[in-house]
C-alpha cells in the first residue's frame, strides 16, 4: 500500500489530472481513477465519464467505465463501488493509496494532457454567487423597479446583496463543516494505526526485552512536543475517586432526610406526647409548612426563569425585525 499522506494524494492527483479537488472523498465520483488509469494506458472512455457528477447512479456509471478499463487490462483489483460512492473518507483513501502504487508501477512516463483527454474544462471549481448572474438579476430588478422610484430600486439592491453574501457566508460554514468532518475522521484513522503499533511493539517487547530498534520505536511513540505536559499518573483516578465520594455522600445526605422526615411526619403523631423521642423532632406542623415553602421558591424560581427567558427571546426577535 502506498504510504503517501493524504494531502500528498491529493496533490499528486491535481497535478496529474489538472483538477482542483480538496479532499479524498470527491474520488467516490468515480471520475479521477478513470483518468488515473487513462494516463497509464490512453484508451479509456472518457467522453463517458461525467467529472461534474452529483448523484449516485451518476458515480456508478462511471465505475463501469473504469471497470471495463481493469477488464481490458487485466487488471486484477475489485472495486468496492458500494462503499466508494458513498464517498466515506476511510474507503476512498485506501482505494487512492492503491491507485496511486499502480500509477507509480505502471505509468510510462512522459507528459500527458489530462484536459484534453477529457474534452476541456475546468474540474471542481466553485460556482460563485455574487457574480455575473447575480449582477444581471440586480440589472432586471432595478429595470423594474424604476418606476417605483430611486429609493425603491436601491432598497432592492442592498437586499438583494444582503441575501447574496448570507448565501455565500453559508456555502463557506458548510464546506468548513465537511472539512472538520474529514480532518476528525483521518485523525481517528491515523489514532487508530498508531496504536496497533503501539501495541505490536509492547508484544515483541515483552518477548526481546533488549531488541534496541523497538526501544526507539517506542521511544518516539511515547515522545511529546515541548510544552506539551503528560497528565501525572493516577490523575483520572483520583478524579474519578473524587466524583464518586462527592455522588455518594449527596446520596447518603438524601436518605438521612428521607428517613428523618418520614419518621418526623407518619411515625412520631403515634408516639406518646411525653416519649423522650419528641425532643429530636420539631413541632408537627412545620412537617406540612416547610414543604409548601420549598414548593412555593422552587415555583417562583422556575417561574423567574422562564420569564427571563421570554423576554430575551422577545427582544432577540424585535432586533431581527429591526436589522
């Protein structure tokens, strides 16, 4: 398998294939190990294969095309397209990696004009909003709106750029989504590698306690960056220690006053009024008010709060009407 990263993948395929993709799961299209597999051979369909694809059955057409170029060229890899397209960061980079080995076996050498095998164009590149078709819809609108007056046909440009830019402002929160998305996914699939080695190299430790190539293996998987603190061992534990006395006292604390109150207000109106046992307890009636009291702050409490709440929410609403 190849041991290319996968920002130098994707380097090496916009270089090769004259593309702008910025992350591995656009392969699930299909479209790029089309053209992979043509700059080795220069026979494969790609009038057929459809870069600009965004529907599934879309990306599977164009793995058939790509599996007839493995059936012409006796190429023996499956390709897994059901977990390809559904364009899953883990499945496309394995499938890159193994690309990018065959390419580097196989390819044989000299330039190849990755547009022009595709018929021209651009490949990825993103549609922008607030050029030329939204200057030509602001030309209609203020066209129609001439006779409603300047001021009107202004209003309806500065709400119309306003409404532009929200768009635009969207499209980048989105694509900072799915990029913080594939950047926790490769951590957690690097996280995971390191630590089967990790584990194999603590095995054969415990089997050649003098082997010195796994004593530095080790000592880099172990080394940390300057500033970088290890938590003292014994830390979690003694905070989880810690959570546990805390939840077991608050525990204890609730059924003392659980007993207590029950023994104050159902036992003690059967014991005699002279029994030395009264002298513990206060008078009965106080068993009935000071839980309407505490009814009564919990109620004004909660009643506060959802008060605050409509408020805020009222004048959050008020200065959107204004803006």
């Amino acid at each position: 398998m190849s041991s290319e990263s996968r920002t130098e993948l994707i380097a090496w395929m916009n270089d090769l294939l004259q593309i702008n993709y910025t992350k591995v799961e656009q392969c699930g299209t299909g479209a790029a190990h089309c053209q992979i597999i043509d700059s080795v051979f220069g026979d494969v369909q790609m009038q057929k294969v459809k870069f600009n694809a965004r529907h599934e059955y879309e990306y599977v057409a164009n793995f058939k095309v790509l599996q007839t170029a493995f059936d012409k060229h006796k190429i023996d890899k499956m390709i897994p397209v059901e977990r390809l397209v559904k364009c899953k960061f883990q499945d496309n980079l394995e499938f890159l990696q193994w690309m990018k080995k065959y390419w580097d076996t196989y390819y044989p050498g000299g330039p190849y004009d990755a547009v022009a095998r595709r018929g021209g164009g651009q490949v990825g590149a993103v549609k922008s909003v607030s050029g030329g078709g939204a200057t030509k819809t602001m030309a209609k609108r203020t066209t129609a709106a001439s006779t409603a007056g300047r001021m009107a046909s202004s209003s309806l440009h500065e709400s119309n750029q306003s409404a532009s830019m929200m768009i635009e402002l969207n499209k980048q929160v989105d694509e900072l989504k799915v990029t913080v998305d594939g950047l926790e996914k490769e951590r957690d699939f690097y996280f995971g590698k390191l630590r089967d080695i990790e584990i194999l190299v603590q095995q054969q430790l415990d089997v050649e306690p003098d082997n010195q190539l796994l004593k530095e293996v080790q000592a880099i998987l172990y080394s940390t960056e300057d500033g970088f603190e290890v938590p003292p061992e014994g830390a979690a534990e003694a905070e989880a220690f810690s959570d546990k006395a805390v939840g077991a006292t608050l525990l204890l604390t609730s059924v003392v006053l659980f007993l207590y109150y029950t023994i104050w207000a159902l036992i003690m109106p059967f014991v005699d009024e002279g029994h030395p046992l009264h002298e513990y307890f206060p008078d009965r009636s106080y068993a009935i008010r000071i839980p309407v009291v505490l009814l009564l702050i919990g109620l004004t409490v909660v009643f506060t709060f959802l008060a605050l709440v409509m408020i805020k929410s009222n004048g959050a609403k008020k200065n959107v009407k204004k803006a």
